[in-house]
C-alpha cells in the first residue's frame, strides 16, 4: 500500500497561521501550502510518450487533458509520510513486513500495509489525542478543466 499524509486545514491551525511549518505534539511536521492555483497533467501525451522506457501510452493517459486545480484556501500538509515511529506512537501497532521493523533506521520509514480502515482509526486517535488541530486526509480540490 501506498504511504500516506495528514492535512490539517489552515482555518483550524490558527495559532500557525503565519507560520510555513509546524511540528504537533505527536511529532508531525507539517508545512504550508498557500491557496492558488497550478496545472497538472499534460498537454503533449505525444511527448511524455516519447520519454517512456516502453513508450506506452496507456500508462500515461489519465494525465490528460491538462487541467487547473484550484486551492481556495491554505492548508498545511504533512512533511513526509506518516513514518513508523509516529504510527507505534499513535495506534501502539507495528504493521508491515517483519524484517523492516529489525531494521536499525525504522523510526524514519514510512507506515506502509495499512488499509484505509487503519488509517482512519489512526486519524480518530489523533485527533482525540491532539484536540488543537484536526486532521484529516487530503481530498480533491475543484478542478477546471482546460480545452484545447
């Protein structure tokens, strides 16, 4: 499973609010992404295909068209994903493959083979825990879309 990261909306960090980052009580640091706007996917398939090692383009397709996404508002978003260390600090759990965790450096790895359902429960348990912020995971913004 993918790594992920926590979002907490700018609104609710009030006492950070001029601040580009900041670290929580748990350990988290978070830093600031500030509303705008930037385009993503690609307007050329033809050229990103032309890069690819295999040059197939179904890999690659659901990167067009090239549109807009907008941020109304700031936010702040995790630094890194949320890594071992701050899981077994939050949910007390060692999740993921054994020989990792014997690892000397697992304090830093990212938490990986968590379902959606773990990460929600985690998400629970921060936020009871650290009733300052409130943190959730990142959703879609609105997004425009460009045509040619």
């Amino acid at each position: 499973m993918n790594p992920w990261i926590l979002l907490v909306p700018s609104a609710l960090a009030l006492q950070v609010q001029a601040a580009q980052s900041f670290t929580n009580a748990p350990g988290i640091s978070f830093v600031r992404v500030p509303a705008g706007t930037f385009v993503m996917g690609t307007r050329d398939l033809d050229a990103v295909v032309l890069e690819l090692p295999d040059g197939n383009a179904d890999t690659v397709r659901d990167e067009t068209p090239a549109h807009t996404v907008v941020f109304p508002q700031g936010f702040y978003l995790g630094e890194t994903e949320v890594t071992r260390a701050q899981w077994v600090e939050i949910m007390n759990t060692r999740p993921g493959p054994a020989p990792e965790w014997q690892r000397k450096d697992w304090r830093r790895l990212p938490v990986v083979s968590v379902s959606w359902f773990d990460v929600q429960a985690f998400i629970e348990r921060l936020n009871r825990r650290d009733p300052a912020y409130h943190y959730r995971l990142p959703r879609a913004c609105s997004h425009s879309v460009n045509r040619p």
